[in-house]
C-alpha cells in the first residue's frame, strides 16, 4: 500500500495518536492538515451521532487570529453579514466573499474581547487573505494562526457528556456561544456548535501538547452515553442540508445560490468586500439554486466528490455536486446546483460513471 511520506506541508493533529489509537482507518487533507474519515465500520458512526455521542478530532478547523484596535473593522469589512450586535463570547457563521460576490469561505467568527476575533474557517487560505486585504486597507491589527485546535463532542447525548465533564452550567450555553473552561489543568473555550445537525459541542484545544489528554479525558466520560470515535459524517450533514464550501460550491458560486441569502446584509458599507457585487446580483437574481435529489432505488455504493451532470428532458441544468447512502431514504441522495428552472418535483438524471440514474428533485433539508 503507498504511503504519504513524512512533509512539513500536511500536518497532524494534537489528537492524531489518539485516533490512531482509537482505530481510525482513513484520512483526508484539509487547510493542510489530516483530518480523520473513517474507523472502519460506517453504520454505527452514523448510529452513534445520530442516538448516542461521537467525538471528532477536527483541529483542521483552523483559526485565523485578529488582534487590535482595528480588528472588529477588518472582521466587517471580509464579512457579508452585519455584525454590529456581536457580543463578547458570541460567535456567528458569516459567508466571506471576493469582490465579485463570489463565495470564498463560510466561517464562524467568535468575539474573545473588543479587539480580539477569531475566525474559525473551512478549508482555504483565508490567513493570506485577511492579511492582504488588512495591509491594503492600512488597519492596525495583528493577524497570524494561532495553536487552537478543535475536537468535537456530537449527538443528542452530547450534552450529557459535557455536563459530567464541567457541570451542569454548560447546559446554559447558547448556541454559537462560548465561554472558557479548564479541565485537569487545559486550557481550552467550550462553543456550543458543531458541523452536524444533531447539536453538540467544540473543544478549542489552547495547548496542543495536551491534546491526548483531552481527548481520552472526553472519551473516558462519554462512556456512559455510548461515545465513540467518529468525524463530520457526509451523510448526517447532507440529510441535515448542511453545506460543505468547497464541495458544494464552485468558483462561481454566490451566497444567494446556496441557501445563504439570510446571512448577507445589503445595506452594508461599500468597502465591505463583495457587497457591491451581492447588490447587483440580489436585483438580476441568482441563476442557480442548491436543491436535493432523490435517486430511484439504487443500490448502496461509496459517495464520490465528483460534480456529476443533472439533465432534465435531455438537456444539462447543473450538477449534482455530492452522493452518498441515505440511512433514512434506504437510496442514494445528493445536493444538486442547477438552474432556477428546476423545481421542487420534477424529474432529472444524473450522469455517473457512463450511466444515467433517475431520481427527484426536493427540497433541503431532506424530509425525514
């Protein structure tokens, strides 16, 4: 079997010898670094996040740190959506977009002091882009990333498990909120968030020599509630209607086309970036629109991240831009970006490997 030999480009995590340890079997790359995907046995990861608790290892959620007195400006000026009301110890998810309006990250921006953010990003250079974009503008920040790493406790169950950790105050917690916490001498902030739909928790791990420490620590305690190792599952987040940036978007991609037209404020300032664009686009109107699709009784089979083509009556409408195997709908399901004219019911084929596979058109998130 080939190996991916020892580089300075693709990091571990401070979790990653847990992990190992924890049987995870396979890995993807993400903002230059491995991010766990598998440990081996599919059906009871799914079944763990969606009755029990599963712990993710997902320091490749990395965090672009924005330091003084200029920071809350810059923070603006890269995000579409207005966020003037954001308090100490409040997070929001925030689309950031490219003077064309076109979508380049989706992050959580969390407020630590009136000078002091984070952005905790999806996969891309955004550290290279905040900081062009403050030298540019002249702004008196500090930017660098920071040594946080984020582990994940999610599930209906995961709030038990945070409990027995801390206390019962964490159940206080809103979400997207965060506060500092300490456990056996780590430093860490508790978030409730998470990429799932089933509600949980983030670690922000402050000291990466600590990271198996920690891990072991929330593994240990979760065992009453059935915690195990899992990841971000692509069939939760796709049956939730979750968006992955970068998977479901192109270089084309705006807000307005992925469900993210809430979260866009128009009556910002010109000089935040890409509003100018988003103005124009709001009026003309999008052109596409992400949609599910249902396929007609096809057989269980390994999703692929391949924009596959979506006909309707032989003629291209877009692309389905991710599959996988519905525990729920017993048949595979994807996301589809395609044209405005497809609608909610209709019928459409989607282009894989040679073949034509039929399904439906529906809505997000998917009817349980």
């Amino acid at each position: 079997m080939a190996e991916i030999g020892p580089n300075t480009r693709l990091r571990v995590s401070p979790y990653y010898e847990a992990t190992v340890k924890d049987g995870v079997t396979a890995f993807s790359p993400y903002n230059r670094m491995l991010m766990p995907v598998s440990y081996g046995d599919p059906d009871a990861e799914y079944e763990r996040l969606m009755n029990a608790a599963s712990q993710w290892d997902v320091a490749v959620q990395r965090q672009v740190e924005i330091r003084g007195s200029d920071a809350a400006r810059l923070v603006q000026i890269v995000s579409v959506r207005d966020l003037s009301s954001i308090s100490v110890n409040q997070g929001m998810y925030i689309p950031m977009c490219d003077h064309r309006g076109v979508l380049i990250n989706d992050p959580v921006v969390l407020k630590l002091a009136e000078e002091h953010f984070w952005l905790s990003i999806a996969d891309n250079n955004v550290l290279m882009w905040v900081r062009a974009i403050a030298s540019e503008r002249g702004l008196r920040v500090d930017i660098n990333e920071p040594e946080v790493s984020p582990m994940a406790v999610q599930g209906p169950k995961a709030e038990d498990v945070v409990a027995a950790i801390f206390g019962d105050w964490v159940r206080e917690i809103r979400f997207f909120w965060f506060a500092d916490a300490e456990i056996d001498g780590i430093p860490l902030i508790l978030a409730r968030s998470g990429y799932s739909t089933q509600g949980g928790f983030e670690f922000y791990l402050m000291d990466g020599a600590r990271g198996v420490d920690l891990w072991n620590i929330v593994r240990e305690a979760g065992l009453p509630w059935g915690i195990g190792p899992g990841y971000p599952y692509p069939t939760e987040r796709i049956e939730g209607g979750l968006l992955s940036f970068g998977g479901d978007t192109d270089d084309l991609t705006n807000p307005f086309e992925v469900r993210l037209g809430k979260y866009v404020d128009l009556d910002l300032d010109d000089d935040v970036i890409g509003i100018k664009a988003l103005r124009a686009i709001n009026s003309e109107g999008a052109t596409r629109q992400l949609l599910g699709v249902v396929l007609d009784n096809q057989p269980r089979h390994p999703g692929h991240p391949v924009w596959y083509e979506v006909h309707k009556d032989g003629s291209k409408v877009g692309h389905m831009t991710n599959g996988v195997w519905s525990f729920r709908r017993r048949t595979m399901i994807g996301f589809v970006l395609v044209s405005t004219d497809v609608h909610v019911g209709d019928r459409v084929e989607v282009l894989r490997n040679g073949k034509r596979d039929a399904g439906t058109i529906c809505d997000l998130p998917f009817p349980k």
